[in-house]
C-alpha cells in the first residue's frame, strides 16, 4: 500500500465519520 493511497482512505473515512462526530 502506496502512502498515497493510505492518505486517500483516511480522508475517505474522515468524510464518512467526521471528528465531531467520534468525539
């Protein structure tokens, strides 16, 4: 897994689950 491609899924996730929303 490219660097890349693990900053895409973790911005996708974020999109899903917002911060506001876990904390």
């Amino acid at each position: 897994m490219s660097t890349a491609t693990v900053s895409s899924a973790i911005k996708d996730a974020n999109c899903r689950t917002p911060f506001s929303k876990r904390l």
